[in-house]
C-alpha cells in the first residue's frame, strides 16, 4: 500500500527538505447510449478537462465551454488574427486517434502569417452566447468520426470556487455545450455539487445494501492541503504525499461517499490524532471529523468512514486504538451506525435509525472490543501497479473473478497507481500528481464503459480529475432497470 511503500522514502525527502449558480440541462440517467458530457480537472497544473461521449462528431460541431450558462449560441464573423482566443498549449491532450482543435480565450483566431490573405481568409467564424453576452471561453471542435474524446483545456480552475459551493449549488465556475454546426445545443453540463445523491435517489436505492452500490471513494482522503498552489508551492515531499485537492467537505459536496483514512497518534500534540499518509502529518482529525459531522447533519447522507494502517505512535499495544475509539465515540455520538445494523442493513434502515457514519476499523480485536461501535473494516482491493497496463489488468482481473459480491461487506477497488520506493526517492515518475493525470481519465472510462455494472466501492487519487461520481450516480439510477 501506498503508507508502506512510501514511508522510507518521504522519510528521506523529509530529512532532506523539512459562484455563480445556475441549472444546467437535465441528462438522462436512464439512457446511457445519449450524448453526454463532462467537466473535469486535471491534478497537476488544475486545468479545466472536457471530455464527451456518444458524440454524433460532424462537420462544424463544436464543444464551447463558458463562465455562464449559455441558453443558446449564435454565429458571427471576426477578422483574423482579433485577439479573442488562442492556440493549444504543450498542456492539450486529447484521447483517441489525434486531438481535436483547442482554443483558449487569450491571443489570436488565427497564427499570424506572412502570405497575403483573399477576402475570405480574413474572417472567421466564431461562437458567442446569450447573444453577446456571455463569453465562449474555450472552443474545442470534435475529431469527425470519433464519438468519445477526453481534452485538457489550458484553463486554470481555482478552488476558492469549489469551497464557496454550498448544498443549494446547481452548477458553478464553468458550463460545456455540445453544439451542431447550427448552434443547436446537443447536449450540455456544468461543474456540479452533488450534497444529496443519495437522498435524490431513495425511490429506487432505499431496498438496497452499500454493498449493492456504486460509491465514489478517495484515496488517503486526509491527504490534502487548504489554499495549496502546486504551480507555487510543490516540493518533492508534497509531490507525493497529497492526494486529494479538496478538503473533506469538498469530496463530501462533490459525491464522495467513503473515506480513506489513517490516523497517527501525536502524544505531544494539543490534538494528538492526526491524519497521516505514511509517515507525513497531514491534518488534524478533529478537522476532518468536523467536516463529516456538519455534512451529515445538513444532507442526512450515508457515510463510510474507513480507519486503517494505523501508521505513527500506535506501537503494537491496544492502548491508544482505545484512546481513537472512545474519541471516535464523543465526537460522533448518535450518528455512530450501531453494528446491529450489519453490513446487511438497507439504505432505508440506515435512514430510520439517523445514525449515518459506519466507523470501518481495520483491526479486528478492537472490533471484537467494542461490537456498540466499530464495523468491520472495507476490504481495500490495491494492486500496488505502476503503470496503466498494470492496473487496467488487475482491476479488470479482480471484477472478472469477484466473489466477494455475494457479501454484504464493502469492497473498494483502489484505483490509482502507486509508486515504488525508489521512484519517491529519485523523482522518476513525476509525483502523484502526474500519475493520476496519467490514468484518471482512462479509470473514469473503464468504469463508465466496462467495470461499473458490478462495482462497489472505486477510490481514486485527485478524484476530480475523475468522472467517477457522475458514473456512480447514473449506474445507481440504472439499477433498478437492470
């Protein structure tokens, strides 16, 4: 696991370093060959990542992104070389055979050129909205003939937007429309919150178990820094000791549904239990606990809060385990899930008893200890892989031959890769960062495609990056017609 395999090496980085809200178009859960699209973001330089599929890719189709929502586009002609957009950075990417064409708002329509132009090469045609008044901040044109692409824009995203959403946020910060070469508007979304999926879903999930679900998870979910500029302030250690940009209410408004946590014991410390991803502190879990408490209290949404590895100031005595567990218990109180419940129990069930927060706790004699509180911990399916190939095989592997879906305990596929000791050490892959970039986009199409029918519990790196919780979400509205 990424604790064990990195606790060496951060160690020795260590020693060496010390809204505008709006309502976009309603998409059909229901139908999942109809043309959808998706905002993303990507981990290392936050950029804004579009990504669509079923796509009818024709002639002068066209992907606008905007800072509002757009009611309806219009055409209109430019002069070339107008500064209104630009061309692709090194950052433009694009799935698939070839990239479509990009064009960020800043610089040129056109690269300038010494050829002399005919009257018609002096025009352009461009795209507004709302008539005029909204801009179109970004113009992606789709490769003809290919339905499903996923491109890195070069628009920064900052995440002040994502802590100024509250449980009232529709849609904020950017919207995407598919467009014909009419300017019909195909198919549209925006950056979303999504507080209360699981309530807006009780009609057709209420019968079920969390295990009969589709959770989005995150990796070493405490594992985050307030207000961090990685452009700014990345180091080797934070290279790979963050894995989520979003604090715990953040994951929480946007889908997150299970917690990854390993708690240290700090003796000294005024709070002496802190978050930690291997031997780095990260944040107080008073912190985090906060943040669990006061989403559930305003959602009524179901948690599962996982506590595992254990990795500092434990030592192999039950001691301070006692010390977390009678913390865990004051801090939560009533919404602690009696196990009583089990693993069995209905979304329905969990509901009536209001006691929405499962203390997962991964060592068994402690659940022995204390039957009034802990469950069992969430089995963590980590294929400790370092490139895509790999991981794409074990996941694929693991859901291939799962017989752990006819339990009722959770299962979380860990689906980020993990680096080896030396890779931390000597920077070879670029940090955590990198790597989830390198594969968040095709988890998020493995998942929608392929893996998501059975899955339970997927948990990733910089989950935002991720269309992991809009997959979640339509596969679990999907259920019952299946």
């Amino acid at each position: 696991m990424v604790g064990k395999v990195l606790r060496l090496a951060l160690l020795l980085l260590l020693l060496a370093s010390w809204t505008n809200e709006g309502q976009a178009q309603t998409e059909s859960y229901e139908n999942p060959n109809a043309l959808k699209v998706w905002l993303t973001i990507s981990a290392r330089k936050r950029f804004l990542e579009v990504s669509w599929t079923n796509a009818p890719a024709n002639k002068g189709d066209q992907l606008l992104v905007t800072r509002e929502d757009a009611l309806s586009f219009q055409s209109q002609l430019l002069r070339k070389h107008t500064p209104l957009a630009g061309f692709p950075s090194e950052e433009g990417s694009g799935s698939g055979d070839g990239s479509p064409s990009y064009v960020p708002n800043s610089g040129f329509t056109a690269r300038p050129s010494t050829k002399a132009a005919t009257k018609e090469e002096e025009q352009e045609q461009y795209w507004v909205a709302n008539g005029g008044a909204t801009e179109v901040v970004a113009a992606i044109e789709p490769r003809q003939g290919l339905s499903t692409q996923w491109f890195t824009t070069g628009l920064p995203f900052d995440y002040a937007l994502s802590r100024n959403a509250t449980v009232q946020t529709a849609c904020y910060g950017f919207w995407a429309s598919y467009i014909d070469a009419q300017g019909n508007i195909l198919a549209k979304t925006c950056l979303k919150v999504f507080p209360r999926w699981m309530n807006d879903l009780k009609s057709k999930i209420g019968e079920m178990r969390l295990r009969d679900l589709f959770i989005p998870g995150t990796h070493d979910s405490g594992s985050y820094r307030p207000n961090f500029d990685p452009l700014l302030r990345e180091s080797l250690v934070t290279k790979y000791a963050l894995t989520q940009d979003d604090d715990i209410r953040g994951q929480l408004m946007h889908g997150v549904r299970y917690l990854d946590i390993r708690v240290g014991y700090y003796r000294n410390s005024p709070d002496p239990f802190f978050i930690y991803h291997g031997i780095t502190k990260q944040r107080p879990l008073q912190e985090v606990i906060n943040q669990v408490r006061d989403f559930v209290y305003e959602t009524n949404e179901i948690i599962i809060f996982g506590l595992k590895e254990f990795p500092v100031g434990f030592g192999k005595g039950l001691g301070v385990h006692r010390l977390l567990v009678s913390y865990l218990r004051d801090q939560f109180q009533d919404l602690i899930a009696h196990p009583s419940l089990t693993w069995r129990a209905s979304l329905r069930d969990i509901w009536a008893r209001r006691q929405n927060v499962f203390l997962a706790y991964d060592h068994e004699a402690m659940v022995e200890e204390f039957p009034d509180v802990l469950f069992g911990s969430v089995e963590q399916r980590w294929g400790n892989k370092q490139t895509w190939a790999q991981l794409e095989t074990y996941l694929r592997n693991i859901n291939d031959f799962d017989v752990s879906r006819f339990s009722s305990r959770p299962v979380s596929d860990m689906a980020e890769l993990t680096p080896e000791t030396w890779d931390v050490i000597l920077d070879k892959t670029g940090g955590l960062r990198k790597m989830a970039d390198n594969v968040n986009w095709r988890i998020s199409q493995l998942y929608r495609n392929e893996l998501g029918t059975n899955a339970n519990i997927v948990s990733a790196d910089f989950i935002r990056g991720t269309t992991l919780v809009e997959t979640a979400i339509e596969y679990n509205a999907r259920k019952i017609y299946m």
